[in-house]
C-alpha cells in the first residue's frame, strides 16, 4: 500500500462568473500547496463542496486536476455520496484516474446503524483495490465512528487503511489510534488544528484540514517538526495552526471563509461560488484580511 503519512490539505474548489470551475484558479492553488510541501492534495471533501455538485461536475474536476497534480503529490478523493450506486461509480472512475485512495463519508440525512454502516463500507472496500479512507464527519453526517465499528470495519477489509477525524475530540482520536494494533499502517488523520501537537503525540499520522488552504506552511511544519523530533519548532507551528481557526468564525459553512483567505493571499482577486452558497460581504472580507494580516499571511 502507498504510504499516505503527512500534509493532505482537503483543496477548494474555484469557480467562475458562470458557475464552471475555474481551471487556472485551481491549478494556481494546488501549484501553491505543492510548492509549500504538502505530501498531497485531497479533492472533493467538505471544503471542496462536494455536497454542492453533480456526479458530472466533480468528473470534470478530476478529469482536469488529477493528471495535472498526480506527478507532485498524490491524491485522495471524496467520493462518498448519500447512496451506493453513485459512490461505486465514483470509485471506478478515480479507479481508471490512478489515484492513491478514496475518502468515504457515511451516507448522511438518515442515520443508520453500526450494522448498515458495516455493510456499506464492507461493499465499497470489496469493490476495489484502492486504499479505503474513512470519513468520520458526524456534526455533518449525523453519525460517529466509534472504536468498534472502525475496527470492525478493519478486520473484514485490508484495504480500509485510514480515517480522517472530524471532530474536536481528543479522546475520540486516543481509541481510534489504537485500531494500529490490528494494522499497523492505519492512518489517522487529524482534522481540527487545536488538536495538532496532541493529536500527532498520541499517533496519528497527519493532517487533512481546511487552514491548510490559505496557510499551509503552518500545517506542514507542525507535521514534519513532529516527525524530526522537533517538539519545539512543532508546539511553535501547532500554535499557528490553533490561530488560523480565527478565520472559521467568518462564514457558515467556514469552506467561504477559507476560500475568501486563500483568494486574498494565493489568488489574487476574488472569486465566485455556487449556490447554495453565497459571496461574503465586503466587510467580512475585510475581517478576514485583517485577521490574515495578524496571522503574517498578507
């Protein structure tokens, strides 16, 4: 199995005056994020809206940004959609795209039991030889991996190799971490940044989190003083991290309020987006500037 340790930030998606994905925007910010360090790009997770597009819309996406990334950095897709036909047809696609794993959310609206949830995810690692990433998400997805069902979930299937933690939990994240020992290459992602240094000193393995958009420098360095044995340089950038969450409190969903950042600082001038969602204001966009300029980041 590839080794997917490290720095995934989950990439926005930018879009024109007319709703279509702005190709050159979103090559422009994985250039940015390649350049700064990141071991790879995740497409189409919360940030990068993918509750908001069609099957059709998110195949452009990857038919244009996978080849365009893949020889810099690998890639994770979400391919996780609310029933199973459609996310089996993702996972062939990105199959035949050669990417290094999928990120799979629960189906979400209806809540399931640990048993459906089983099932589903021992079809969808059955359907593919791909690495298998868990998408724990339950403010979102209504529901939350425990230990158990992870595990589980592990057992029956090789290929489950990971999980992206959601959730603003560190006791959580201490049961998940012990799922290495029935595999030792499980990956735990760490996605909440006030969590960074503890999460990274109880196990887990990385980060895929949505600062990482606008300030990059801060998640990779926190991960790779951690790995040099570094504690100083890493509680330095962790602390970073922890600041760069101001910028959340801007938007609902905070996706807007990334993008606005990213736009502000990678960019170069604002962009569009798709409903449901809305263009913030001008004097939100000026707090986020403001904020950005505190961080050092403009």
């Amino acid at each position: 199995m590839v080794n997917l340790k490290g720095v995934y930030p989950p990439i926005i998606s930018i879009f024109d005056k007319d709703g279509n994905f702005d190709v050159e925007a979103n090559k422009k910010q994985a250039d940015y994020l390649i350049k700064s360090g990141v071991d790879g790009i995740t497409y189409l997770g919360t940030s990068g809206e993918f509750s908001s597009m069609n099957i059709k819309q998110k195949k452009e996406i990857l038919d244009v940004m996978v080849p365009y990334v893949q020889s810099r950095a690998k890639v994770i897709v979400g391919v996780g959609e609310c029933n199973l036909l459609d996310t089996l047809d993702m996972i062939k696609y990105v199959e035949k795209l050669e990417v290094d794993s999928v990120l799979v959310v629960n189906p979400y609206f209806n809540i399931y039991t640990d048993d459906m949830i089983i099932a589903y995810y021992d079809k969808i690692a059955k359907s593919t030889d791909l690495p298998v990433l868990i998408y724990n998400i339950p403010d979102l997805s209504g529901y939350n991996f425990s230990a158990d069902v992870v595990k589980a979930i592990v057992q029956n299937n090789s290929n489950v190799t990971g999980i992206k933690e959601s959730l603003n939990d560190l006791e959580h994240i201490k049961t998940i971490v012990k799922i290495k020992d029935i595999n030792p290459d499980f990956v735990v992602y760490a996605a909440y940044e006030n969590l960074a240094y503890d999460a990274l000193n109880l196990g887990a393995d990385g980060f895929i989190n949505a600062t990482a958009n606008f300030a990059p420098e801060f998640t990779v360095n926190t991960y790779q003083s951690f790995m040099k044995g570094d504690i100083k340089k890493c509680k330095e950038y962790a602390s970073k991290m922890n600041d760069a969450m101001k910028i959340y409190s801007f938007s609902k969903p905070i996706y807007l309020a990334c993008k606005q950042a990213a736009y502000s600082r990678i960019i170069g001038e604002d962009k569009f987006e798709i409903l449901p969602a809305l263009s913030l204001d001008e004097k939100t966009k000026f707090n986020i500037n403001q904020v950005m300029k505190e961080l050092g980041l403009l």
